[in-house]
C-alpha cells in the first residue's frame, strides 16, 4: 500500500477526522508538518468524514 500525505491543518475538526479514519501527524526531514495516511482508501475515509463535518 501507499501511504498518503496532505499538508498538515490546525483546524480540530480536520484532526479529528484524521485521526478517526487511521491517520497520524508526521514530520517530513525538511521539518515540514504533514497528515500521513497508511493507504488511499485511509485518506478516502478521511475525506468522507471532512465532508460530514461541515
């Protein structure tokens, strides 16, 4: 599987979200902030949830 990566959001909702549907907060080594998926269908969760949120 391929893991899948957004740029990060401070918006709780979106945390939250991301964290319901598998993700994590990980740091690239150029320092940059990231939401990290194990897979697309993860992230496809996560985008689900986004869209009952608001």
């Amino acid at each position: 599987m391929k893991r899948v990566e957004i740029p990060f959001s401070s918006n709780s909702g979106e945390q939250q979200a991301m964290a319901a549907s598998g993700g994590c907060i990980s740091f690239k080594p150029n320092g940059k902030v990231v939401f990290q998926f194990p897979s697309q269908e993860h992230y496809e969760s996560y985008k689900s949830l986004i869209k009952g949120d608001k």
